[in-house]
C-alpha cells in the first residue's frame, strides 16, 4: 500500500467518522452540527430559509416593527436621538400603538410606556436595525445607510438579516437576569432543528430544553444558579433566551402558560409559519 492508498483509506475513515449518526444530536452527524452550529442557513446546512408570501410576511412581527421603524426614518430622512441615545417618545409610542408586539407589563397596566427601554421590543428594535447595518447614527442622528435601501425592499433578505443579526450579533444574555453565558445562543440552530421535529404537538419548554443540553452540555459548566436546581434555572434561561425573547418574536412558536412566575409551566408549539419558513 502506497501513499496515496493509506490517505485514501485515512480520508474513508474521517468521512465514514464525521457522517455517522451522532443520538444527542438528534441523529445528525458531526458535520451537520457543525453547520448547524458555524453556517445555519449556509447550503450545507439542513436548515434552509424559504421565501415566503408578502401575506406570510405579515404574520412575523418583528420584521413588520422594524420596517414600520425604518420606514418612519426615510420619510423624514432622519431620527434626532435623545441625549442618551434612544428614540424620541414620539416615535416609541407610535411603535408600539402599530401593535406589532404587545408586552404584558404595559397591556396590564403594571408600567407605563413612555420611554424606549420602557419596550423591550421597541429597545430591541432599534438596537437590532444598527447592529444589522440598516442604519447609520451620526451626530445624535439616526439615518438609513445606503446598502439598506436595497434589503429594505426585499421581505427575503431582510428576514435573513435580522434572524441573523438576533442570534449572532445582539446578546442573547442582555438584561435577562442569567448572567454572562451563551446558553440559547451557541447553538441556537439545533433549537430551529427541535421545533421542526417536536413542535406539531405543544411540548413542555423543558423537553426542548432537556434535548438541547444533550447536545450542548458543557454550556452547563460554568452556571452557578441564582435560585433552584441547576436543572430548573437552567431550563428557565433557555426557555426565556429561546422562546419567550427570540422565536416568539419572529411569529415562528404559540406559547401557553400556566400558573404565575417561577412556578408556572409554559408549553410551546410552532406555527404555520414556521414550517413554510424552514
């Protein structure tokens, strides 16, 4: 056996090692969850974003509040920012009067909507539309770039964009209460991977979070709980990261709850949209 055969037979067994099927991942190989994990909507991966129906687009709340913000910036070329860099209240009350993402805490009552960081949406909204380049802030000014233009009339690339943007460049972990971790974001395309599989039938927000700590335990490694078991805590975060502040947003999973605060129990089903999505 000459050289060549032994690499041959060398590159046979990575191969053979690098497709074979992996049970924490859910039956994927390695190298499916290595698309999964670097390229998530890359050509190798199994999730593909598909294009949608301009009423599909509709139903994904999100998408519709940042170009309904967007849109407020072009018509008058600009945004004066408050001295502390946040949109005037103006505009944070006409944001949220649109109805896109309704918040419990304003809806009951409990706080008032005056202030942008009043909304954590409307927060999100804004931080999301710089982190993905739509917008330019010059001068305690808010205008669209030049490359948004383009993005802005396409519905496909713009929800690229943002999902992107959300699960890679905003952190996941901003003001959640459970720390500095990558919980829900490292990963966070096995998540998608879950939904498609599980999500027909409403499933506790724990049976996804039992099967992504499966694939991903050493995330557990370095969280020391504020209250509970580790197990609760940690399930509590990923559900919070992953549903309650990301996919619930983009119209893709129902949420139900029961019961109030840290006692309640919350199920999760996906949408139509989801499955027309991916």
């Amino acid at each position: 056996m000459d050289l060549k055969d032994i690499q041959r037979h060398l590159d046979q067994v990575m191969n053979e090692q690098n497709n074979r099927s992996i049970s924490e991942f859910e039956g994927y190989s390695p190298f499916e969850m290595h698309q999964i994990l670097h390229f998530t909507f890359g050509k190798d991966s199994p999730i593909q974003l598909q294009k949608l129906t301009d009423s599909d687009y509709k139903k994904i709340p999100i998408l519709n509040q940042i170009k309904y913000l967007t849109d407020l910036i072009d018509k008058t070329g600009e945004v004066k920012l408050t001295k502390m860099g946040f949109l005037p209240t103006k505009i944070v009350s006409a944001i949220y009067e649109q109805g896109f993402l309704k918040e419990e805490h304003i809806e009951k009552g409990i706080s008032k909507l005056y202030k942008e960081t009043d909304s954590l949406t409307i927060h999100l909204t804004r931080i999301l539309i710089e982190l993905g380049g739509l917008v330019k802030k010059r001068s305690g000014k808010l205008s669209l770039t030049k490359s948004s233009k383009k993005i802005l009339g396409d519905n496909y690339e713009l929800l690229r964009l943002i999902l992107t943007t959300f699960a890679t460049k905003f952190n996941l972990a901003y003001n959640d209460g459970y720390g500095e971790n990558q919980i829900g974001q490292l990963g966070y395309g096995f998540s998608l991977i879950l939904l498609s599989k599980y999500g027909k039938e409403k499933r506790l927000d724990s049976f996804y979070a039992e099967r992504y700590f499966k694939a991903y335990p050493q995330l557990l490694e370095s969280v020391e709980p504020n209250y509970g078991t580790l197990e609760k805590y940690t399930t509590n975060c990923y559900s919070v990261r992953t549903f309650d502040r990301f996919l619930d947003y983009f119209g893709l999973i129902n949420i139900e709850t029961e019961g109030k605060g840290l006692d309640s129990i919350k199920y999760i089903s996906k949408t139509d949209i989801y499955d027309i999505l991916t």
